[in-house]
C-alpha cells in the first residue's frame, strides 16, 4: 500500500509541526510522541525546537538539565529521548524485545558477575557525582577498577564498551541527561519514577501495551501495526493486540483514537488538517534522524525510493537533514551545507537553504 499525501499532512499535524498541535515546552513536545529518536546528539534540540511554540535552544537544554528529559535506549536497541516520567515506564514494558542483544552481549564476556561489578562501580561514581558524569569518566572508573572494556579484536573496539554502558541503561541504573561539550552525562536513573506492573509476565502489561499503542497513534499517526511493531521492536503478533485494544485505552486515558487514512490517528486529526492544511503543506526543514521520517516502517507518503536514497545515500544508517514540502521530501542537506533536491524539486532548493540556516542559527545560539 502507497500512503497518500492526505497521510502524511496528518502525520505532520499529529507531531506536533504546525501551530496548532505545538507544544509549550520541551516536555510537552517529547511526551507528544512519546520517545523521539536521539542517536544523533547535536540533532535533538532541533528536533524538539521544531515541535514547539517559540523555545529557545537554552530551553531545550533547560529540559535535560532539570531531569525532565532523558536519553537511553527504551526501546529496539537505538537511544531515544523520553521525558524522565516515562523512561521505566518505556524500558520495563519492551525489555523483553532486547533478548537477541542480550546474548550477543554474553559473546563479548559481559556475563553477570562482571556487569553486576560495574553497577556498582557507577553507583559509587555517580553517589560523588549526582549532576553526572561522562562516558570517559565512566570508563576510566572501570578500567582503575579492573574491568575491562575493550575486546581483544580490534574489529570490534568499544563494542564490549557499548555493550556494558547499554546494558546499565537497559537495567534502569543509568540514563543521560545535561548537556556538557556535546554530550549528555549520565546520570543515576533509580532515582527517576518507576513503572511497577508493566513488564512482560506481569499483571498490567498487556494494558500497558494498548496504552503504548494509543500514544504512539496519537502522536505519530496515523499508523499501522507495522509501523508500531518496527517503532518499538514488538513483534508484529504483539503490535496488533495491542492496536486492537488502543482506541478503548486511549479514551480511558484522555487521548480518543480513531480511524484516519492509512491507519489508527488522533480522533481529531481529519479536522485539524482540513483547518490547518495550508500550514502542514509548507515547508520544514527537519534534522537528521527525525521521526517524521524515521518514526515509521511505511514511509510511502513522504518520500519514494530515490528520496531515501538522497536521505541516506550510503546505506549505512547515517541520515541526511531533509526538507518536506506538501506532504513530500523535496530536499536534503549534504556535506558541506550543499542542498540536493528531490526529482523535479528543483524550485525549492533557495527556500530550503534559507530554513536550514535558521534553524543553524537557531542551534548556535548561546546556551544558558
């Protein structure tokens, strides 16, 4: 199935980039969606800016410093940023997803003995350091502490150590939140509020995974069971159940789902982009790594397969900043600040360049 233009004007509006579904804050913007992709540092702000009311980029930072916002890996392996409020909530209801990790995980000498040594040696550094501290300063705890975190192939440098700081993430010790020099410290997530009952084997997860389902609906969609099982990492089995229960969950909860073209939306979506269809056809410039386009497994009404090649050109996960006009990718930003327009975009390459100079500008500003 190709998903129409009319799918991904909604899209649009459900996340929150026109001015009628923004958010007031930092908070509000990432809670709107639920996790936002976060692999990307330096692409976050922007990607939480463009879903605001007039915030500034100190703000965003205000978000993280405060511990409202966090970043870790909530879900299928990739860092996400979650408000602190959902962070266990999102983690223990899809740990069960991470098993395949896990095991590859155990091949690279990261057996329990050794990961529970390294728990407590970052219990013990963050209880000296409680506003956080940097990966290498994590590392070097446990290299003086005897642990190593290097393997013995040099093929696969700092995987072991990858491996062993998510593993920590996953077992909800650690999560990263202020930003200093480019990166987000890491802080001690025990304290963040906990999500009993949610996880696979216990009393509420199957509601919890109808709720997941109607937040990820009412934020992203509209969406299908193949866009939620390859969002959060479910199996498409799990995925459906969990659709199938999201409209009566999501009126329980205050977020009516309903029906839209190409899937489960927002009840009020058809409305709000009939009102607001001018503003959703304009054009945004968006970074790298947005969940505009990678929120979702069909992405048929944003871009074709010349478009995600333009987005991605060398299949190797690493994404272009993109430029949507209409409902479409029209253009993306290359090395060097070039712009490369989509088939037949060519009018538009002037207006893109100029909005992703605002929005450089926008991420340059001085933070607080």
């Amino acid at each position: 199935m190709v998903l129409s233009w009319r799918a991904s004007l909604g899209r649009i509006v459900a996340q929150g980039l026109v001015s009628a579904t923004a958010a007031p804050s930092p908070l509000d913007a990432v809670e709107n969606l639920l996790a936002l992709q976060g692999q990307q540092v330096s692409a976050i702000p922007w990607a939480i800016g463009v879903r605001c009311a007039g915030v500034s980029r100190a703000q965003v930072s205000v978000a993280f410093d405060s511990g409202a916002l966090v970043r870790s890996w909530p879900m299928r392996g990739t860092v996400h940023v979650t408000s602190a409020r959902d962070h266990h909530w999102l983690r223990r209801l899809l740990r069960h997803r991470s098993g395949a990790w896990e095991r590859r995980a155990l091949s690279l000498g990261l057996d329990e003995a050794l990961v529970e040594r390294a728990a407590q040696v970052a219990c013990d550094l963050l209880e000296a350091s409680p506003r956080g501290v940097s990966r290498a300063d994590l590392v070097n705890a446990w290299e003086s502490s005897g642990i190593d975190t290097v393997t013995a192939s040099s093929s696969q440098t700092g995987l072991r150590r990858r491996h062993l700081v998510m593993r920590l993430h996953l077992d909800g010790l650690l999560a990263a939140g202020p930003l200093r020099a480019g990166e987000h410290l890491m802080i001690d997530a025990q304290a963040l509020p906990g999500a009993p009952g949610v996880a696979k084997g216990e009393a509420g997860h199957e509601e919890a995974l109808a709720v997941l389902a109607a937040r990820y609906a009412w934020g992203h969609g509209p969406i299908g069971e193949a866009d939620l099982a390859r969002w959060t990492g479910l199996t498409v089995t799990e995925a459906r159940r969990a659709i199938a229960q999201a409209s009566e969950v999501g009126d329980s909860i205050g977020l009516p789902i309903a029906e839209f073209e190409g899937g489960l939306a927002r009840s009020d979506l058809a409305d709000l982009v009939e009102a607001h269809r001018d503003e959703a056809e304009a054009m945004l410039a968006l970074p790298s790594f947005d969940e505009l386009h990678v929120g979702y497994k069909d992405r048929s009404c944003l871009t074709d397969e010349a478009g995600e090649v333009l987005i991605c050109p060398a299949k190797n996960g690493m994404f272009r900043p993109i430029a949507v006009a209409r409902g479409r990718l029209v253009a993306v930003r290359g090395p060097g600040s070039d712009i490369v327009t989509a088939h037949g975009c060519g009018g538009y390459e002037e207006l893109a360049r100029r909005m992703f100079g605002d929005w450089e500008r926008w991420l340059s500003e001085i933070q607080r």
